[in-house]
C-alpha cells in the first residue's frame, strides 16, 4: 500500500496508510490495518520527496505489523 503524508502540523483526519508529523516534531501514523499512534521509539529518516522510512518495524498488536520505506506500506510476512 502507498501511504500518504499529510501536511505537518495542524489535526488532520487519518485515514489508512497516512502518516504525519505534528508540530511538536513528533511523527505519527495510522497502519494500513491498525490505530493512529506515534513513532516516539522509532527511527525515522525522512527522504527529499517528502515520504519517510520507519525502522524498528511498526507492531499494532494484533491489527498489523509491518514496514513502512520510503511511503510504502510492506506488511510481515505472516503477520497481520
């Protein structure tokens, strides 16, 4: 799934695959199966075209776990 980076700042409506940062410099995103939340314990790297990278894996306990590089969305294999 392509994700979708939305302006940063402000309180923008999620949907599925969107990710963010808030005016605080804190990073958020909403799994393409899972709750909004933020990125406070994760790398993030964020490239000239605007999408960014996440490392440690992203885990949503029991909604989904996954990746997301470069904005897009890359589930675990045998994962949610």
């Amino acid at each position: 799934m392509t994700g979708r980076r939305l302006p940063d700042g402000g309180n923008p409506a999620f949907a599925p695959g969107d990710y963010w940062r808030d005016g605080d410099g804190v990073w958020w995103v909403r799994p393409p199966q899972g709750h909004m939340g933020p990125l406070t314990d994760h790398e993030v790297i964020e490239h000239e075209d605007g999408t960014i990278t996440v490392s440690p894996s992203i885990d949503s306990p029991g909604e989904w776990h996954g990746y997301l590089e470069r904005g897009l969305w890359r589930a675990c294999s045998g994962g949610a």
